[in-house]
C-alpha cells in the first residue's frame, strides 16, 4: 500500500508556540502556572455521625475542606467538641446522587451555655483565665455573660 491516500502536512509541529512557554508571556512562565495548579481547592465534604444518645439517628453535615488532611481535622475537631461518634467522611462529589440531591447543612458548632447549635464559623470563646484557660465557645454574646457570671464570678464567691 502507498502513501497516498493519507493526508500530508507540511506544517512544524515543533511545540515553539505552546502558552506557558517559558519567556513566551511577560511575567507569566510555565512556573506561574504550576503554582496556580497546585493550589489546592476547596471541595464539600459530607460528614455522617450519630449522637451517643441517640444511636438510631444518623445526621449529617457538610463543610469545605481543602484536602484529606484538613477535612480530617476539622472532623476530629468536630467531634472533640460536641462528643458526637463519626460514622464517615468523604467528598460530596463521591457520595451518589442521594446525597447531590439532598440539602445538608453546613457543620455546626454547640454553644456551651445553652446547647444550641449554630453554624458561625468563628464562635465566641470565652477566654477566661485563672488557674487555667476556659476553653468554651458561644453562639452570642448574650450566652458568654451569663456563663462568665455562672461558671467565673458566682463560682468563686
């Protein structure tokens, strides 16, 4: 069989004119660009736990993490807080269409005074401090007062 049934190109396919090519643009080089790649994005994740009273009762919430290791620790910090036993966590985008389709709110904090959930990413610490630091978080001003009177003032009287 010859060669002339196929298409012949005279055109150099050498690459030069590829962007990102180094020196190709002012200030951006192919390094800018692995830069920019290698920033890590922030994905859902769904975390699945149950309450240590309630054992029938799965719940779920979401947040953003950045990868593994910071959805890892925002679990675990989830859970050294509200005592709460972890069933799973993974990418929302890897949980199926149950979960796509489903809204889930986002992961939530417990205020320690009156035990409300809210879902402020900064709680308001308490930040006493005597023979050690009280490590409590509340949904609102309003409930840091009444456990800084209850727990700090009228305790020590």
């Amino acid at each position: 069989m010859d060669d002339t049934g196929l298409p012949f190109h005279e055109e150099d396919h050498n690459n030069d004119d590829f962007p990102g090519k180094r020196g190709g643009e002012k200030g951006e080089g192919q390094e800018g660009i692995v830069r920019e790649l290698d920033a890590p994005m922030e994905e859902k994740w769904i975390v699945a736990y149950i309450r240590s009273d309630a054992l029938k009762n799965i719940n779920y919430r979401q947040f953003y993490a950045a990868g593994f290791y910071e959805a890892y620790d925002r679990v675990m910090t989830f859970i050294e807080k509200t005592g709460y036993r972890i069933l799973w966590y993974k990418e929302k985008r890897k949980c199926g269409l149950y979960f796509a389709r489903k809204e889930i709110p986002f992961l939530e904090f417990v205020c320690t005074f009156c035990n409300n959930e809210f879902n402020d990413i900064e709680p308001i610490k308490c930040g006493f401090e005597n023979k050690n630091t009280c490590v409590s978080e509340f949904c609102s001003l309003n409930c840091k007062q009444e456990h800084f009177y209850y727990v700090h003032i009228k305790r020590d009287r």
